[in-house]
C-alpha cells in the first residue's frame, strides 16, 4: 500500500495541473536526469570542480608570478593540505624550516593550490613576507590602518607567513608576532610558516629565539606538521636531496 502522504501529495499534485490546464498553464516537467558526467549541474562532481575553479582563481591572485606553477612534492605537506581541506579547524599550522634555496616557498604554495583544487566550501587567503608584514604593521599616518591589517591577517582563514625569523627582531616584531600568532592559535586558523631558522637548535639561533617562549610555545601546540628542507640551493642550480 502507498504511503498515505504520498498518495495525498500525489493526487493534489494531479489536482493542481488540472486547475493549471484549464486556466491554459500546461505543466511542463522539468528534465531532470541522474547523468553522472561532470558537465551536469545536478552533480555532486560538478560543484566540487565549480568551487575549485573559485578557489583556484583566489590562489592565483594571492600568488606572484614565480610561484604559478607551484605544486607540493613533499608528502607531508600533501598531507597537511588534505587535512586542512577535510577539517580547517584540526590542520593547525605547517612549519617548513631550512636554507635559502630549498623550496619551501614553493612547497607553501603548493600546499594552498593542493587545498584549493580540492573544492573548499570557502577560501580566502593571504600570503604575506614577514619582512614586508613588519613594513605593513608600523604604526602609520593613517589612523588604524596597522591595526586593520593586524587584524585581517588574524582573521583570514589561510595565512601564508614567508621568511619568519630573517627581519631584525625587537620588542615590537614580538610584540606584533605574539599577537598574530595568539589570534589565530585560539581561532584554531590554518596557517603555514616557512623560516631560515630551524625550528630549535640548542648551539644555534632558532625559531624559539626569534619570535620570543610565548610565540614558541604556542607554534608548538599549532604546528601539526614540521618539515625540514635540506638539499642544494635550488637558485644556485642545485637539486634537492
Ligand atoms: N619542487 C620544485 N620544483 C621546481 N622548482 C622548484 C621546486 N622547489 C623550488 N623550486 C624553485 O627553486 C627556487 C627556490 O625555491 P624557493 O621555494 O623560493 O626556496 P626557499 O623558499 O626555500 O628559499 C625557486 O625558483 C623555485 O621556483
Ligand atoms: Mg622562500
């Protein structure tokens, strides 16, 4: 026996296309097919690849021209994009650390291009210098203007901080660090680090100097994946190990 509400449905669905008819409406029956190409707006693939395409095009005007056809060879770092695009709230922060030349800034960007080509429900990103995000964040003429741009970087939902550790550091470029990294450590934000410094060195400068023990001890609970670049300088011809 038919369920009783879908026959009561039914029969007043048949009841409005007799009103429609004789009023000259014909109830014309949407084409509605189950094709699973991708061509089909119906299809689950073809949102996934709709919103990719969006994204991509966001990851494109985020990224300078020497980095466009980024893409992450390391599996970590493939790792850490695909769990970013699962849960944004559980990927933490990914830390690459190692010499000038040995693709970490191309692996960053490749990591936001592997997320983005997965068809994110949103993506907005900022990729930022740590050098030029100190020139950003000196208290300007402009009233708020430095606290505005503190505040997207703290906000957006991917950052990319270039070259942490190479600007000269104070008690501000703590301060400015501490705040930055306090704000998305407790919106649990994704973000990716890339540094000269490594990440500890007990006969050495590392990050921990850098950035100051409260930064430190928060990158540690954030960061989820530590990936240390060795090999040649790339810009030097050199091939990575
Ligand atoms: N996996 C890679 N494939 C091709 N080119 C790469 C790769 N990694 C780095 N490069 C190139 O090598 C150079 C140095 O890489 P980069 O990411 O800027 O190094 P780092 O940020 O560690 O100083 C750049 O020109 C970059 O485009
Ligand atoms: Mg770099």
């Amino acid at each position: 026996m038919a369920h009783p509400q879908r026959a009561g449905s039914a029969a007043s669905l048949r009841a409005m296309e007799r009103i429609l008819a004789a009023r000259g409406l014909p109830v014309v029956p949407e084409d509605i097919t189950d094709d699973p190409s991708d061509t089909n707006p119906g299809d689950r693939q073809w949102h996934i690849r709709a919103r990719a395409d969006y994204a991509l095009s966001r990851w494109s005007a985020a990224t300078p021209p020497r980095y466009r056809d980024a893409e992450a060879t390391l599996p970590e770092v493939m790792a850490w994009a695909d769990r970013a695009l699962a849960d944004n709230a559980a990927a933490g922060a990914l830390l690459l650390t190692g010499q000038t030349g040995t693709g970490k800034t191309h692996e960053a960007y490749g990591a936001l291009r592997k997320v983005a080509a997965g068809g994110p429900d949103r993506f907005e990103v900022i990729t930022v210098n740590s050098a030029d995000m100190y020139g950003r964040l000196r208290p300007s003429q402009i009233m708020g203007a430095a606290e505005r741009e503190l505040r997207r970087l703290s906000e957006v939902q991917y950052l990319l901080l270039d070259d942490l550790g190479t600007a000269k550091t104070s008690e501000w470029t703590e301060e400015v660090t501490y705040r930055l990294v306090n704000a998305r450590y407790n919106r649990c934000l994704p973000t990716i680090i890339t540094s000269n410094l490594p990440a500890r060195d007990e006969h050495g400068p590392d990050l921990s100097d850098f950035v100051g023990a409260r930064v430190a001890s928060r990158l540690a609970e954030m960061v989820t994946s530590l990936v240390p670049m060795i090999g040649a300088d790339r810009r030097r011809g050199g091939r990575a190990a």
